[in-house]
C-alpha cells in the first residue's frame, strides 16, 4: 500500500517528470527522425565532363544529376568536385584535400578521359584509379566507377589496354561502374559546344539518363537518401 506521504511526494512531482519523460521521447524520436532524413552526400570527383566546361553551374553534371535524384524521390546533395584538365594523377594528389569538404556517402570517379587524349601508358592510369579506389573505400565511401573509353589514335592495343581498366576495377574492388556517359553525345553536334569535345546541355541530359539508375539503385541498396516526400519534381 503506498504511504500518505508517498502519494503527496507524487503529486508535487508527477508534472515534472511528465514534463522530463515528454522531453526525453521528443528527443530520441527528433534525432532518429533527422538520421532518417539525412541527405545521401555524393562526390562527383571528375575532369571536365563534371567540372561543366563552357556550362553554368546549374548545367553541369551534377547539378543536373541532383535535379534528376530529387525528382525520383531521392533527398541528395551532389557536390561538385571536378576540375577541368586533370588527368588519374592530378585526382590522385587532391584526393585527401577534396574529402576535408565531407563527410560523404558516395563517390562517382569520372577521371581518365584525359590520360588517354596524352597517351599516358594505361598501366599508369590503372595503378592511379586503383590507389583512388582503395583510399575511397578506406574511408567508408560507396565508389562508382564512370567508365572511360580510348579512341583508335593510340592503335588497338592501347585502346584495349585502356578499355579493360574500367571494368576490371570495378570487379576487383566490388565497385559500382557507370556505363560511358559519353557513348550518346560523342560526334554529335547538337550535343556538343563548339569545341566539338564537351557536352551542351542537352548532352548533359544524355549522360545524366545513363548515370542516373545505377547511382539509384545504389541509393536503394545502400538505404541512402531515402525521402518520405517522394519525387519533388518533374522532369
């Protein structure tokens, strides 16, 4: 039977521990609610086909793949990390400089493009992306691997050599790979600037059409970027 003075102690106290419980609950149920909500953070770490040459901000790779994420009812931010020019070795040594801006979740490497229009040796730029892979992955990134294809100027062995690397990494460190993005836009001018090399818009749109589902479907796997809004907007 509980005493008289229990009872009272109760009362006096019943609205503060109300209040206390009330709190605690808001708390745990906000903060499980915000790890759900989080954003998938996505590092395009790339050359000029994502750096957007001769594009505005708004047209480039990722800012277009955002749009297209958001739209089918992923919550994403896809951060822009490419510079134009650079080869596997510049990405190479920005690597560590690039990931400070973070924490992400993914990271689309579209590096290589420009090794091969050097004719740098495709062992120099396999061993590159390998060690890109591998620090990605040491510091718990998703990697998705953009493929990269040679032209015929090197002759058929080189182009070999260097069309293999994609793949073959992609295998060997169990790596998303993104079929090439250019395969639809190359050698059309209605695509292209007028350098005849980069994508316009309209060839953004055709490479964000090929990058789009196997980014999503590694969403999905992943359980990133879930959105309880569903798409927020139409293509």
């Amino acid at each position: 039977m509980t005493s008289p003075r229990a009872t009272a102690l109760y009362r006096l106290f019943r609205p503060s521990l109300q209040t206390l419980f009330a709190t605690l609950f808001s708390t745990l149920f906000c903060g499980a609610s915000a790890v759900e909500a989080a954003p998938a953070r996505i590092l395009v770490f790339g050359d000029s086909l994502s750096a957007g040459f001769g594009l505005g901000a708004q047209d480039a790779l990722p800012a277009r793949l955002e749009n297209r994420l958001r739209a089918d009812g992923f919550d994403a931010r896809v951060v822009n990390a490419g510079v134009s020019g650079d080869t596997t070795a510049n990405g190479l040594a920005r690597l560590d400089y690039t990931l400070e801006s973070g924490p992400f979740d993914v990271v689309i490497i579209e590096l290589g493009a420009n090794d091969m229009l050097r004719g740098v040796d495709p062992k120099i730029a396999r061993d590159n992306l390998d060690r890109m892979i591998r620090s990605f992955q040491s510091k718990g990134l998703n990697v998705m691997l953009a493929t990269m294809s040679s032209g015929d100027n090197w002759g058929q062995a080189y182009k070999t050599a260097f069309d293999s690397i994609y793949p073959e990494l992609a295998a060997k460190y169990e790596a998303t790979l993104i079929p090439f993005m250019m395969a639809p836009v190359w050698g059309d001018p209605k695509l292209l600037i007028g350098d005849g090399l980069h994508p316009n818009p309209a060839g953004v749109a055709k490479m964000v059409d090929i990058a789009a589902p196997p980014v999503e479907n590694l969403l999905g796997v992943r359980g990133l970027g879930k959105s309880p809004t569903g798409p927020t907007q139409n293509r």
